[in-house]
C-alpha cells in the first residue's frame, strides 16, 4: 500500500478547502474589484499628471502610464496576499471538517 498523498489530489483538496473558505469568510470579489478600480484610477491618474507637467507625446504618457498602473496593481495584489495569509488559519474546525469530507468522496477504495 502507497502511503505517500498524491500531489494532484492534495492540490485539488487544498483548492476545494479554500474555495469554501473563501465562500464562508472572505469577498474575494468585491477586494478585487476594489483592486482593479483603484488601479485604473492610478493609470488615469498618472496620464493626466504627465500631461500637466507637459508631456503631450501619448505614445509616450500611455506606456508609462500603463507601467505605473501595473507596478501598482502588483502591489494591492501582494498586499491583499499577505492580507489574507494573516487570517487564514489551517486549524480552523470548518475548515478541517470540509477537508474530512472532501476525504471521504476521494475515497474510492472497494
């Protein structure tokens, strides 16, 4: 008998146990929507501030606008990273209960 846990199904657990946490106690959707608005808001911005301060060229302002936005989404993405890895606890009991279940579907032996 294998007692080494399959690579796929543990990733496939551990997807199944974060999605129900996310479902439970997070909005991934509305932190993320957030996240897009306020980088286009730096991309617009960035554009209008280069504009004032005389660059006219677009084929220059979008580019470095665009770069500024991404650098900055980047950013609020690694900050709701480490935001999330703070609150979420591998022993929370729903958690574990989720994983116990999702075992016992896996299990398909005779």
């Amino acid at each position: 008998m294998n007692t080494n846990p399959d690579p796929t199904r543990l990733r496939s657990r551990a997807r199944q146990a974060l999605k129900k946490y996310f479902d439970k106690k997070r909005s991934p959707r509305f932190v993320l929507g957030l996240v897009i608005l306020l980088t286009g808001l730096v991309g617009f911005g960035l554009s209008y501030v280069m504009l004032r301060a005389g660059m006219t060229s677009m084929g220059i302002r979008y580019p470095l606008a665009i770069l500024g936005a991404y650098a900055v989404f980047l950013g609020l993405i690694r900050i709701w990273v480490e935001v999330e890895r703070r609150h979420f606890d591998p022993e929370d009991p729903e958690l574990l209960e989720d994983l116990k279940s999702d075992e016992i579907e896996y299990d398909h032996s005779g």
